[in-house]
C-alpha cells in the first residue's frame, strides 16, 4: 500500500521534474539569492541553489509603491484591504472583496499593508514580500484571483519554488469559491508551518475536481509577521487525467517531506 510519505516524495519529485530545464543532466537557473552556501533540493536531477534569500526591496517607480498604505484609511486598523486598479496607472487602498483581474496581475492585500514591502518584477523574474517588525496579527499577500469558469471540472495545480530569510510564517494556497467570499473547493499549507531561512524550495498546491458553483479561483503566498519571502516560477496548470500522480483529494507538499 501506498503511503502518504510515499506520494508526499512522490509530488517532490515531480516539482523538480517541473522545474529544471528539461535537459538531461543540467541544473536548473535558479535566481541567486546570496549566501554562498549551497543547498540542494533533490530529485531526478539534483538542483544546487544558493543559500538565505536577501531583503526584499521596493522596485523605484513602482506605481503601486506610492498608493498610501496607511492602515487609517480603514474604518478598522486591521481589516483585511487590497491595493485595487482603477485603471490609467491608478491605484487605491480598500476594503478586501478579492476583485478578479486576471492571470497577469499580482494583487497586493492582507492586513496593514503599510508595514510591509513588496517586490513584482516582469514575468519569469522573482517577486516577494518583506517586513522588519510589522505589528501583531498583520499579513501581506500576493495573489491572482482569475475566472473559475475554464476550469469546471478539472484538477489544477499550483507550483512555485520559494525561498526565505527569517521569516515569522509563510503560507501558500489554491481556492476555488463564489461570492460571497464561500469557499468551494481549496487547499492550502497552513498544516504546514514554515518560515525561518531556506533557499530554493519546490511547493505544490493540488485541487479539485472544480466545483461548477465557483466563480472564481485565488493563488498565491502570504507573508505573516516579520522576515522575507521570495516566489519563482509561481504557475497554476490542469492536471492531466493521465498524470501518474494525480490524486482524488487535495494536497499540498513542500520540498522533500
């Protein structure tokens, strides 16, 4: 029989199948994220990265970096706000209703937001979040929130490689659900505590089968408390019926548990 452990090794082995570049017996190009010390995360191809991840710093001219984050603009100094579009290069702090804008855009929300740092890039390059001492019960996320439509019915599976410095807590997740704010189907690695330093970790979020009253589906990380973390490669893919791994219930694994 079986056991979870085996599968949990199983989905580890996979992520770095995912992951590397597709070439037989190269390493994957893993963003450095300084410390010379080496860590590997092993699979069918044995992937050296780099050791603690850096601070993350605001990138200048970041049009989403100027939106006052101030937790005052709240009628309560902790609810949950989201950083929303308003379009022309407009943005606004308000009250969390997870707006859905697509796959391209990572939306800033989570809980005095102001005390937190963010870092999103162009496609295929690193993002992360970032706290010094931000106060108790505050979070920061980045996340997408796109149309569950296109996915009835389906398993999907979120993956990403992750690296942290002394971060509090982090946590990743995959959820379908419908307004208001019900979820329908959803998985997540809040069983999972994890934080402290790490350099390149392979996670992986499976869901599903999607349930046809969802309306909409959110990825993504959060940051809890203070420290750094980075996401690479985050992507949500469909599951094929013929994948080896596929699973009836949902999963989630983190490095080589």
């Amino acid at each position: 029989m079986t056991t979870l452990s085996q599968v949990a090794k199983a989905y580890a082995l996979l992520l770095a199948v995912l992951f590397t570049s597709g070439a037989h017996g190269q390493r994957a190009h893993l963003p450095e994220v300084s410390l010379p010390d080496e860590i590997v995360v092993y699979g069918p191809q044995d992937i050296v990265v780099n050791g603690r991840a850096r601070k993350c710093r605001p990138i200048a001219g970041d049009p989403l970096s100027k939106v006052n984050l101030s937790s005052s603009l709240l009628s309560q100094p902790l609810q949950q706000s989201v950083v929303r579009i308003l379009g022309q290069g407009r943005h606004v702090l308000v009250p969390d209703d997870n707006p859905m804008t697509g796959p391209d855009v990572w939306q800033r929300a989570g809980r005095g937001l102001g005390q937190y740092v963010y870092h999103v890039m162009a496609q295929d390059r690193p993002i992360c979040i970032g706290a010094d001492a931000p106060d108790f019960g505050t979070f920061a996320q980045l996340r997408r929130v796109i149309d569950a439509k296109p996915f009835w019915g389906k398993r999907i599976r979120f993956t990403a490689w992750v690296a942290t410095s002394s971060a509090s807590l982090v946590n990743f997740w995959l959820s379908a659900a419908r307004r208001p704010e019900r979820i329908v189907n959803g998985g997540n690695t809040n069983n999972k505590p994890w934080g402290g330093d790490h350099g390149w970790t392979p996670v992986m979020i499976e869901i599903g089968p999607v349930n046809p009253k969802s309306e909409y589906i959110s990825y993504g990380f959060l940051l809890r408390g203070a420290g750094d973390v980075w996401v690479y490669k985050p992507e949500l893919s469909v599951v094929s019926e013929n994948d080896p791994l596929r699973r009836t219930d949902d999963v989630s694994v983190f490095g080589n548990e």
